[in-house]
C-alpha cells in the first residue's frame, strides 16, 4: 500500500489528423499506482515497436519498492530503464541493421507519499497542484541545449527548425541514462503525461484550464486535450496519460 | 536544395538557389541580388548558408542584418541574425524573400541527435 494514496489513472492516444499510424503507446497499473508513456521515431513501423517494447517493458518489469524506499528506488528504476534501452538497441540492430529505433518515455510511480517521474527525450511530465499547472521535466532537446548555450533565445524556441530533434532517446545505443526525480503527493494533484503532439499544440494554460475543470470526468479532460490538439492541426500522433493521486479507501 | 523566393506585393520575381556560401542583398550594384528601392540600404543583408553543426546532409540558413538604415524584418520583427526555418519570410525594404527549404520539412519529425558527451 502507499501511505493512503493511491493514483487513479486514465489515458488515450490518438494518431491525429495527418499521420496514417501512431508510433505513441501509453500504459498503466493502477495497482502498482503506475503510469508510463512513449513517443517513438524510425521509418517503417519501427517507432510503434520501439514505444511499445519500452511501454510493455516497464509493465512487465517494473516492481514497486517496498515502502518507505527513497533514493534506493531511483537506483533500481534506472536500471529497469537502461535494460530496457538496450533490449531496443538490441531489436533494433538484429532486425533493421544500420536504420535507427527509438522512443521517449514518460513514466510516473507513486509509493507511499511520494512520486517520482522519470523521463527520457521530449515527453512531458506536467502537475496540477491547487490549480496550477507546472512542467515537472526538462525536454532532453536540442532547442533547450541551444538556449543554455547562448546559440538561440528563449522566445525563438517554439519557431526553431531543430524544435523537434531530441538529444536523449530509449534504443538508439547501449545505454541510456533516464532523468529521475522524486517529489511529495499531495492528496488531488493530477499529474499528466504527454507526448510532444500534445504540448506542441497545447498551452500550459489551456491544458490547466482543463485539467482545473470542475467536471473532473478525466477520461472526459484526456479527449478534450486530445480535441485540442486535433483541431489545431494535430499533425502528430497525440497521448496523454492522467494520473490523479487520491486518498485510498 | 533551399532556395529563396523574391516577391513584392505578393507578385513572385524571381528564386534564388542557396549552395554553401553567401548571398549578399542591398541596393548596391556589387550586391548578388540588387534592390532598387530607396528604402533598402546599400549593403542591406547577408544570407549565410553553412552546414548544420548537428544534422547531417542539412544546412543552415541565416539572415544577418548589415546594420542597415531600415532593418531586416523576419516574423514582424528587427532581427540582426537569424536562423531561417522553411516558410520564414524576411522583409527588406518594399522585397520579401520567402525560404523554400525541404530538407527542414524532414526535422517536422522528431529526430535524435546524441552528443558523444552525451
């Protein structure tokens, strides 16, 4: 059990409006208060493979640790992530020789009070705490390395050509090191996972509105976002995960 | 390969191949593309097309402001140096010079480049 939390948790991934396949794939397991999320990329089908080894890998795998672990969890969820980066490296290698494979992820875990979210590339871990929307991940992203360097400013980010080129991936080589952060939950955060279909399209402002909803029907807030992102072009493939810590009965 | 596409007034006169190197654009006669235009200065732009330090088989694409009198106008505003992105119109004077880059339509797609620091 987790301290009298628990994350109920809803999802949807939606190809959009352009593209003939979706290379995103969302899972979830409410019992391990788990939740994850991959965007993949590589030419023939190789994306949907890619985000889905990662996805089915992590539910497979992944084993809560026990209560009360702290850092110790971080180590072991690592691990799990580098092993499953290289089983893709791997697939990749036996079955498309020199054509790159690989996927983002996006996960989150809770155990006892605290979250924690690990991310690779540019899926987005966002929380809405008492109405307010934060970006809890730093993109793995060229653009964002461009910023730190002095290379381009800030408010050209959005319109820069290398936008969507990514500096971390899963199955692109041997080894990969997650991003791993861990935060304390509070009973009503929402936490939303998405691919970058939705928050290339979506602000922070319009995904706070609907999360902020008075509705609160989340399989409802996770179309609406989609409906969003579509009607705005939705020229990739979209996923959003909602993960909402509550009080456990 | 990218090239630019000159216009004015919507009317299209004319596209220019961009290679490795750079295009220089003003109202001088030395220039590679001459504006007559009264508001354009002499030595008026730079166009810079290098290699990409981070895409193979891509170059980059710059507009760089030659301290003009009037200024070089991309997306509505005053730049000094710019990098250009497919569909990106540069106003100089009374001219638009639009993109047209399909090597950059590929980076539409998420793409990966790991440092080796990586």
């Amino acid at each position: 059990m987790t301290g009298g939390m628990r994350l109920d948790i809803v999802g949807l991934t939606d190809t959009g409006l352009v593209r003939d396949h979706n290379e995103d794939s969302i899972g979830w397991d409410c019992g391990r208060n788990l939740a994850v999320l991959a965007d993949g990329m590589g030419g023939h089908s190789a994306g949907d493979v890619a985000s889905r080894m990662a996805v089915e890998g992590i539910l497979q795998e992944f084993q809560l640790p026990p209560s009360n672990t702290r850092n110790d969890d971080l180590g072991t969820t690592a691990q799990l992530i580098d092993h499953i980066n290289n089983d893709i490296h791997r697939f990749a290698q036996d079955t498309l020789g020199n054509e790159r494979m690989g996927t983002t992820l996006a996960m989150i875990f809770l155990n006892d009070d605290q979250v924690t979210i690990c991310h690779v590339g540019d899926s987005r871990v966002y929380r809405l705490r008492d109405g307010v929307i934060e970006l809890m991940t730093e993109d793995h992203s060229l653009v964002r390395q461009l910023i730190e360097q002095g290379t381009i400013a800030k408010e050209d980010a959005e319109n820069s050509r290398y936008k969507n080129v990514i500096t971390r991936a899963l199955g692109v080589r041997m080894g990969c090191e997650a991003e791993i952060n861990q935060f304390s939950a509070q009973i009503g955060d929402v936490y939303l996972l998405c691919s970058d279909g939705l928050s290339d399209k979506v602000s922070d402002e319009a995904m706070q509105a609907a999360l902020d909803d008075d509705g609160r029907d989340w399989a409802l807030v996770a179309r609406t976002l989609v409906d969003q992102a579509n009607q705005v072009g939705g020229e990739d493939n979209i996923s959003v995960v909602l993960a909402v810590v509550t009080a456990a009965i | 390969m990218a090239k630019l596409v000159h216009s004015q007034a919507g009317k299209v006169f004319g596209e220019y191949p961009l290679q490795e190197g750079a295009l220089r654009i003003g109202r001088g006669l030395g220039n590679d593309i001459c504006l007559e235009d009264l508001t354009v200065s002499a030595c008026h732009a730079l166009i810079e097309v290098v290699p990409s330090a981070y895409m193979e088989d891509v170059n980059d694409v710059f507009i760089i402001d030659q301290k003009s009198t009037n200024g070089t106008i991309v997306n509505g505003k005053h730049i000094k140096r710019h990098l250009l992105k497919h569909g990106e119109v540069v106003a100089i004077g009374q001219h638009d010079f639009c993109l047209i880059d399909e090597e950059t339509r590929g980076l539409e797609q998420t793409m990966i480049y790991i440092p080796d620091d990586e």
